[in-house]
C-alpha cells in the first residue's frame, strides 16, 4: 500500500496570508466608516463626479428644385460688429477700430438695409464695440463676404447661430415656406414644404452620455460613454423648375406693379403628370425676413373665389358628355329667363341666334345656363354631380398646409345658372388645374404634388412623387371636342390677344364679379377676378397653365397681354415653339455655377464662348447670376452676373427683349414700367447713370 504524498506549507507563509486577509478588512472598514482615504475625501470625490448628456443636433436637410438648384440650406449665422475704442489700434497702418464713421455708415447702410443715420447713431456711442443690428444680426456667409469685401477698419464678426437661407428672396415663397428658430434655438418649418414636411427635414438628433467631473467638461479618462448618433434631415426636391417659375415671377410681378392688382397666381402643372412645375404668387414675401409676411395664407390652396367663365369647359363638357349638345345646334343669345327674379344675361347682347360652339367662343351665358338645364331635366348625372367628380369643393390632398375646399353647394335653380358660368360657387388653383387634368388625359383626373422626389442622409430615395389617377369623368370623345371648342375660344374667339406666333394654344377666359361683403357683388371698373386656363401646345399637350388676377386694373387684352408674354417665354424653354423646336444644338452653352468667382476671369471666358455677359455692380466677385447652372443659353444670349459692388451702372438697353429688360430689373430689385412690344427703342434712365434702386424706375419703350 503506497503512501499519500504530503505537502507542507511553511508556518510563515500562513502567517503572511493571515496578516494580509486582515489588513484587506482593515482597509475595507476603514473605507467604509472613514471620510478620507489616503488624504482624499471620498465623499467629495464621489459627489463631484456626474453623468452629463450632450445633444448631437441633427442638420436640418435642404430645398432643391427639380434640377438640382438649391432653394434653401441652413447657414452659419453672423452679427456684424464695430470695434470703437481707438486703444485698439497699435499701428497707425493697420486700423483695428472704426475711423472714418460717415464713411462706414455709408457703405453697410444699403447692405444691411439700414439707414446711415441709425449706423452713424451706434458708431457714435461711448463703447468698446457695438453691434450694427437689427439689419446685421443673423447674415449670412454671402453678405459677410461681400462686406468684408469692402475692407472697413473696425468691422468684424462674431459667429451667431444656425439659420435658414433662401438664396433666391421671394422665389416660390409660398411653395417653400420658411423655418426659424424656436425657443429652444430649434429650427422650425411653418408654411409651404418646410411646414408640411418639417419633422423629415429636421431629422432626429441624437446624444452622447458620459462620466465627468463637474468641475470640467472633459471626460474623466478611461471610461465609458453611451452615444447615439444624430441622423440628419433628408433633402427634398420640388417638382418646380427654377427658368419657369422666375418667367411667372415676372408675370405676377407685372401684373401688381403696372396692373396694382390685390392678388395674382401664375401656376403651371405637367399636363401628364400633375406634377406642379411653377407656382408664383403676388404678394409674395422675403423668407430670409419674416417680417415681409402679409398673410400666411397659400394663394395656391388656401385662396377660395367666384372662379367665372373658366368654369364653362366643365358645364360644357358635361352636357357632351350625357349627349345633350349639339355645336351646330343654335340658340338666341342674349338673356334668358330662369325663374320670376333671375335673368342671365350674356355679356354683349348683340349676338343674336348663334350656334353653340361658337357660344363657347363668345363664352356665352345663356349657352351654359341652357346647357346646365338640358342636364337638368334629361339626365341622371347632373351638373353638380360633375363638378363633384372633377373634385371641386373637396380638397386635392397636394403636400402643402392649409388647403381649404371650396364651397359647390347649389340648391335653387337660378343657383344651377350661375354654377355653369362660375359664379355663386368658390373653388381653389389647385382644384382647377387639377380638373383641368381631364382635359389632357383623355379624361382622367390626375392629382397635382409638388414634391419630386425625397432623399435621406445616405442618399437613399425615400419617396418619389408620381402620376396619381383620381377619377374617371370625361370620354376620349367629349375631350377631343372640348379641345376643338377651347382652340376656337383663342383663335374664332372674340379677341386675338390670346394668339401666340409660332404655338398652338387652346384655353378659356374667365371674368367673375367679386362678392361684397354686404351682399351682392363690388360695381366697380375693375372689380373683378380675370382667368385664364390654358394648355399647350395644343397638337400634344405639355403644359397647363391656370392665372387668375383679382381687380387687375385693365382691360382683358392688357391681361392676355402679360399671360401670352409669360407663356410664350416658358414655350420657347422647353422648345416648344416653332422657332425652338429645330436649334442649332452647336450654339447650345451650358451654363455653370459662377457664384463666389472672379468676374474679370469668368468674363473673359463667357465672351470666348460668344455669350453677351451684362455685369451689375463694380465689385470683384460674383454673388450671383442668371440663368443658373444647368441652364442653357444659345450664341449671343445674355448671361447676367451680379457682383459684390454696390455701384450700379445701368447699360444701354437699347435692342434688349422685354425678357432680358424684366430679367436685369428682377436682380436688382429696380422698378420697371413699359409701353408697346417687341425690343427696346428708348429708356427713361440715360446708359451709365449710376441707380438707387430704391427711389428710381426704369421706363422704356419697345418696338
């Protein structure tokens, strides 16, 4: 039997490990019922360390437009500050501190939209520095560029905050919206696409925790933090084409300043589609100043009236639709009787017996009374129904805020009468270039959007807007024959204003008589709404065009006048006319992004490529320029840069477009007035007068 093996283990051994089992619950205790450990207070210790949260802020995403050209980024913030104190100033040959003070309130006054006096008034003050605002609070790095530009001693800035920057003032601003700062220095979207798509261009912010000591702001080392990544707001790209929507900036524009209407909508709609590719609005405000804002109210969907006469495509329609039309048939114009009180009355008297197509072209009440009272007694479906159907006096559910629907009710039989001709009834834009869709659909009603497509922060294509069907109304049939009565409404009609050389145009008037708020409807010369729905060109449809004008001060040739300039202009854009249609695509020049260069060289370089380069200002950097990127321009065309200088010369005008004279006066915000057609003969203000402006109009005349 073998013998266990034995380990002895040294008496001193246990003696030690004995000793260090109770120093460890010595020390322990100690730890516990002691304040101090080592000469370090552990309660101290463990109190001034603590677990802080940072917000990682997401960035808010951008506005393009259909092509790309940004309409609205989010941009660092600056004030604008004035050294005053002379002590500043160490060297004689470099100025640190304001000297020239005249000087100096002279040059920022037009910059920062402020008067001389009042900049004077804060470079005079007993301080150190002050600020220049309100005009120099929150600009941007554009204006702070240009104003460093100007090499004035004492001036300087101080980084402020985020905010958001609409590069092109008051482009689409009812379609953009805007978004400001909140309480808690958020930026918030309200209006437009920044209101209704805030929460996906904001994005979520995310955070980092960790351990700290709260005597700094550092991380205690070696320990760790829990993070969540901020995701930034996705981008958004409208279905607005910037060369269209500034050709109907231009008409509305038109249309307030020389025609001091109240309000006015150009708004152009892909005839396929549905897709809005220009909306333009008068008034209009500046997104960069919130101030400018008249009313929150979206001309596009939130404006509801007495639409007139346009209305006359649909009642006209519908009674073809049901069989009860006959264009040869005739009728005597005139007036008619529709109960004990109500007469319609067509606006000339003088027609006598006419056929009912060319009642259309006349545009005819008794004919669309007539007809809505065929529908009336010989059908199922009547008027109303249809007016139902094409979506009227519900909402069109198009991605802006506060669409209102209108109101179709029609009771009374002499209520039938004025619904065919547009009156007694309110409607919306949108709701009418949305019916207007079964026009060029083969009568199918399609759903007008305005956003094209929706991209997130790694560039994955969120959502893309589409052509959306919403209902069947009209047969192949009865469209073809509309399109036959709304091409002799512009070429049979009673003016030939509405007849655009080289395009094939059909559409149809309206006038509808404003209600009064005491009853009845406003007797005044022009107290009226004028419209117009047109689509083009008319062989194969691309566009629909729908303008109305409330108490434009003119005649009906005057407003077909500046809607036939506007379309003609967005025609030959998209070489749709005659003359466009067979370019010389070697003479085509793309157009680059000239922003921030240097005129002298971009100059050079446009004339080498035959351009006729107009530049504004004597500065030495370009801020900004038309057409944009992307754009072309054929041999010989102009190309406007804006520069930095704030001294204006104005050019000779003479030969120049009425386009190219709007498009100069657009840039630098100078009042235009006009008489007569085609290229300019004379101009009010001599070439090379230096402009303000602010107090000055240009005039000119054109032959």
């Amino acid at each position: 039997m073998k013998k266990r093996a034995t380990v002895k283990i040294s008496k001193v051994i246990i003696l030690i490990v004995a000793f260090l089992f109770v120093a460890a619950i010595g020390k322990l205790s100690f730890v516990v019922l002691s304040n101090k450990v080592d000469g370090v207070d552990l309660q101290a210790m463990s109190a001034s360390i603590t677990t802080t949260e940072e917000t990682l802020y997401a960035n808010r995403g951008n506005i393009y437009d259909v092509n790309g050209e940004l309409l609205a980024t989010t941009v660092n913030a600056y004030t604008v500050i004035a050294y005053l104190d002379e002590n500043r100033t160490t060297d004689p040959e470099n100025s640190r501190h304001v000297i020239d003070k005249e000087g100096t309130a002279a040059a920022l006054a037009p910059l920062l939209d402020m008067s001389e006096e009042r900049i004077l008034e804060l470079l005079n003050r007993d301080s150190y520095q002050v600020e220049l605002g309100p005009g120099g609070r929150g600009i941007t790095e554009v204006l702070k560029s240009a104003i460093e530009d100007l090499n004035l001693p004492g001036i300087d800035f101080i980084s402020d905050s985020k905010k958001r920057y609409y590069s092109n003032s008051t482009f689409a601003s009812y379609i953009i919206g805007y978004a400001k700062e909140n309480d808690e220095g958020k930026l918030v979207g309200e209006l437009g696409v920044e209101g209704y798509y805030d929460d996906i261009l904001s994005g979520t912010n995310g955070y980092t925790k960790y351990l700290k000591y709260t005597s700094s702001n550092y991380k205690i080392p070696n320990t760790p933090d829990d993070t969540e990544p901020a995701v930034d707001g996705s981008d958004i790209y409208l279905t607005i084409d910037f060369d269209i929507q500034n050709k109907a900036e231009n008409a509305v524009k038109t249309m307030q300043d020389k025609y001091n209407t109240d309000w006015a909508i150009f708004t152009v709609m892909d005839a396929d589609t549905g897709a809005i590719v220009a909306s333009a609005t008068s008034p209009n405000f500046n997104p960069n100043d919130t101030n400018t804002i008249t009313s929150y109210m979206n001309p596009l969907v939130s404006y509801q009236y007495e639409p007139g006469s346009v209305m006359k495509i649909f009642s006209f329609a519908s009674a073809i639709e049901e069989g009860l039309y006959d264009g040869d048939e005739t009728y005597q114009s005139g007036s008619i009787q529709v109960d004990s009180e109500t007469v319609i009355s067509d606006v000339d008297k003088t027609w006598g017996v006419i056929t009912f197509d060319t009642g259309f072209a006349y545009s005819s009440n008794v004919a669309a009374t007539t007809l809505a009272f065929r529908l009336l007694e010989s059908s199922d479906k009547k008027l109303p129904d249809y007016y139902d159907a094409l979506g009227f006096g519900k909402k069109t559910g198009i991605e802006l805020s506060n669409e209102v629907k209108g109101d179709m009710e029609v009771v009374y039989k002499s209520e039938l009468a004025n619904s065919s001709f547009g009156q007694g009834i309110s409607v919306t834009p949108v709701q009418m270039l949305q019916a207007l869709s079964s026009m060029t659909n083969d009568g199918n009603i399609i759903k007008p959007y305005i956003v094209d497509k929706i991209v997130d922060s790694e560039g994955n294509i969120t959502y893309e807007g589409k052509r959306t069907v919403v209902n069947s109304v009209y047969s192949s049939t009865t469209v073809e024959k509309m399109h036959e009565l709304m091409h002799k409404m512009v070429y049979e009609g009673l003016s030939s204003a509405w007849q655009i050389d080289g395009l094939s145009l059909m559409g149809k008037t309206g006038t509808a008589q404003i209600a009064s708020p005491s009853g009845g409807y406003l007797t005044g010369e022009y107290d009226t709404i004028r419209s117009f729905a047109g689509i083009f060109p008319e062989e194969d449809p691309e566009y629909i065009v729908y303008v109305a004008a409330r108490k434009f001060e003119g005649n009906s040739v005057r407003f077909a006048e500046v809607v036939t300039d506007a379309i003609e202009e967005i025609a030959k854009h998209a070489k749709l006319t005659e003359e466009t249609k067979e370019v010389d695509l070697s003479k085509v020049i793309d157009i680059d992004n000239y922003l921030s260069k240097d005129i002298g060289t971009v100059t050079t370089l446009l004339e080498n490529k035959k351009l006729n380069v107009v530049v504004i200002g004597n500065g030495k950097y370009i801020i900004n320029q038309y057409p944009l990127k992307n754009s072309t321009v054929l041999e010989n065309g102009k190309l406007f840069l804006v520069t930095n200088g704030l001294e204006i010369k104005i050019p000779n005008l003479t030969g120049w477009s009425l386009t190219d004279v709007k498009n100069y006066c657009n840039l630098i915000g100078l009042k235009l007035e006009y008489s007569g057609y085609g290229y300019v003969t004379s101009q009010s203000l001599a070439p090379d007068t230096i402009l303000d402006v602010t107090n000055m109009t240009l005039s000119v005349q054109l032959e």
